[in-house]
C-alpha cells in the first residue's frame, strides 16, 4: 500500500477534525479556522467537486459574518455551525478517492 498520493490527500482533511475542537474550545479564531479549511479543500488532490467547495464557502462566510455579531445571537450558533462543518467533512472524505471517468 504505497499509495502516497492518496495519503497526502486524506491527510488535509483529516487534520480538520482538530481545529474544530481548537475553535470550539477557543483556542483557535474563526480567521484561522477558515484559512486551515480553505487551504485543505484546494490543495486536497483529487479536486474536490466544486459542489463541495461552494458549500464550504457558504458555511465559512456564515461563520465570518456570524462574528461580527455576539457569541449566540438569535441566527448564530457555534456549536451548529461546528456540527455543519463536521457534516461537510465526512461527507468530503466519502467521496471516492478518484472522479468517475467521463
């Protein structure tokens, strides 16, 4: 199994999990936490369906914009955006490994 480059795919995703512990607990800004998840989706090899991408980008807008405001405001949830962020990286790391031929 010398599967490297398969290897160092998973491994921008599966450093993930940490830094939303890091934000959650916060040790870790949601500057930071934004940068991290944007940095793996791009450099994740193969490409991630820009799907995947778009939503991510929602999630972690919502997230910036959600800290102009106050910890849990009525519309923002830390821990809901947290969870959607959990949900959006297993569903990533799913996928198959290689896309489908065309």
């Amino acid at each position: 199994m010398n599967d490297h480059t398969h290897d160092r795919s998973r491994d921008r995703l599966s450093a993930l999990p940490a830094t939303l512990d890091a934000f959650a607990c916060g040790d870790l800004s949601i500057t930071d936490l934004a940068r991290s998840w944007r940095d793996a989706a791009e450099q994740h090899q193969p490409p991630l369906p820009a799907r995947y991408t778009d939503v991510l980008e929602r999630l972690l807008s919502q997230l910036e914009s959600a800290a102009l405001f106050s910890e849990e405001s009525c519309s923002f949830s830390k821990a809901d955006m947290v969870g959607a962020l959990g949900d959006w990286l297993a569903k990533a790391q799913a996928l198959p490994s290689r896309p489908p031929q065309a």
